[in-house]
C-alpha cells in the first residue's frame, strides 16, 4: 500500500490519517474533502495534499470513504465507473447492510471490504482528530465472502490497521447490524431519553446541579449529533426497535422489582454483564 485516499477528511477519516503516519506509514495520504478542511487537515498532518474523487479514485491503491452513510452510498455510485480494479475500497459507516448491498450491485468482491472502526467522540471534524483514536479499540470488517480477506492488498490494510493498534473483529454485515443495534445504537437512544426525560421532569437549574459524575456519564451520549444518527437509525430501524422493545421490557422489570428481592438478582446480573464489558476493553 503505497497511496491512501481519505474521503471526508473528518474526525474518523483525519484519524486514520495520522494514526497511520504515527505508525510508519511512508507512503502519500491524500485528502478528499472541502477546501477550508483539507487545509484544516494538511496543517494536522492527517494528509499530505488534497485531490478531487476522480484523482484519488486513479491515484490511490486505497480508498478509505470516511463519511456518514448516505454520503458512503452516493460515494461508492460515483466511484464505481472510475476507480482500478487493483484498488481497495472501504468505509467506516456504522451500519453495514446497506452500504455493502450497495457495494454488491457496483464493484466486485476485491475491490470492496466494509469497515467500523468502534471509536469515536461527541466532537466532530478534523480538528477533533487523533492519531490515538483507534488504540485499543475493536476495528469490525464485514466481508460478504471470506474470501474478500484473502487478497494480498486487504491483508496489507489489516495489518496498518493493527499498527494502529486497533484489534480486527469479523462479523457478517447482518451480524454487525444487529449486535450494535444493543451495544452502541441503544446507548445512545438510553443517553438521549435520560436526558430528555430530565429536560421534562426537572423544575430547575438548582436541581440539576444536585447531581453527581454519574449522571455526566450516562448523559455524555447525548451530546451526539443527530445528523450522524438520521443515518444510523434509519438504515438498522428494524433491529433498533427490537434492542429498544428488550431494554423497555428490562425497565418494567426494574419498576415493578422495586420492592423484591428480585432486584438483588437484577443488580448482580447487571454487574457481571458491566464487568465483562470493562474486560473486553482492557
């Protein structure tokens, strides 16, 4: 992998970039992006020099679509009459179904691999970027066929993105969609409806304030912007409502334990499920 270019230089894409500088890579990273956020990201060191979809698509053995999902959709019609069989595509969009049907109709097997990083933050942009940001995190890729992983040019992108120390997890697309409808699609939504049901039901600041850190915790999801999650919710609304369904049906169990020796049970459950997820992400 000699070239890369970045399609929307943003907090994703951005850190791709300079992970992959911290990491050695010595090749040419290019930016696709507007004007003030290719000059925003050449000042970052996340890209050398920008170029336009039709230049990058000639000039790059691989094309990293760091977009939201709608704009990964219309990217990849774009890029399909233009870009060398010998070029690697893939994204980071956090649904999966979609993109890769998308991708299904328009290019072939090799020259596709869907891509999540699971990192992020509420901040968006490139400014936001960080050559840490995947560092420990899981990185999914969701190939259609096993062989996609096969190739010499997917193994060269996995093995930088080990070096950027994230960790390759692999899972069909419609595995993928339905695990992080539970495990980062609902988080979210609990984020938001805490928050909003604080909005409703607190009568004033002075409340408010008589919080703790853990309320910062549990509301820190929803700082997020919505024109990230229109995308994510209405491409895996089938599996979202059912992860909403469950977590509803759990609330009523709550309530209607509050005076049981149920709730123990409930409680410890609950802990064993929250301390394997800190294992995990040791």
């Amino acid at each position: 992998m000699q070239s890369v270019g970045i399609i929307g230089v943003g907090l994703i894409g951005g850190s791709f970039g300079l992970a992959l500088r911290a990491s050695g890579f010595s090749g040419k990273i290019y930016g696709v992006s507007s004007t003030n956020t290719i000059q925003d990201a050449i000042r970052l060191g996340a890209i050398d020099r920008g170029l336009s979809l039709e230049e990058a698509a000639k000039e790059c053995d691989l094309l990293y679509i760091g977009q939201p999902i709608s704009a990964i959709v219309h990217t990849l019609e774009r890029l399909a009459p233009l870009v060398a069989a010998e070029t690697l595509i893939t994204d980071v969009g956090s649904t999966k179904c979609e993109i890769t049907a998308k991708a299904g109709l328009l290019l072939s097997p090799d020259q596709f691999l869907g891509g999540h990083p699971m990192a992020g933050k509420e901040s968006r942009g490139v400014l936001s970027a960080s050559a840490g940001l995947f560092r420990g995190r899981p990185y999914i890729l969701t190939p259609t066929q096993q062989s996609q992983l096969d190739t010499p040019r997917v193994g060269d992108f996995i093995s930088w993105v080990e070096r950027c120390g994230a960790h390759i997890i692999t899972v069909s697309p419609e595995e993928h969609d339905r695990a992080v409808a539970f495990t980062s699609h609902l988080p979210q939504l609990a984020s938001t409806g805490l928050a909003l049901t604080l909005a409703e039901c607190l009568e004033n600041e002075t409340q408010l304030r008589l919080a703790g850190p853990g309320l910062q915790d549990m509301s820190r999801l929803a700082l997020s912007s919505f024109a990230i999650w229109d995308d994510i919710i209405s491409t895996n609304t089938t599996n979202i409502e059912h992860a909403l369904e469950v977590y509803i049906d759990k609330l009523t169990e709550l309530r209607d334990n509050l005076q049981t020796q149920r709730l123990g049970d409930v409680f410890a459950t609950a802990a064993g499920t929250a301390t394997r997820i800190r294992m995990q992400n040791k």
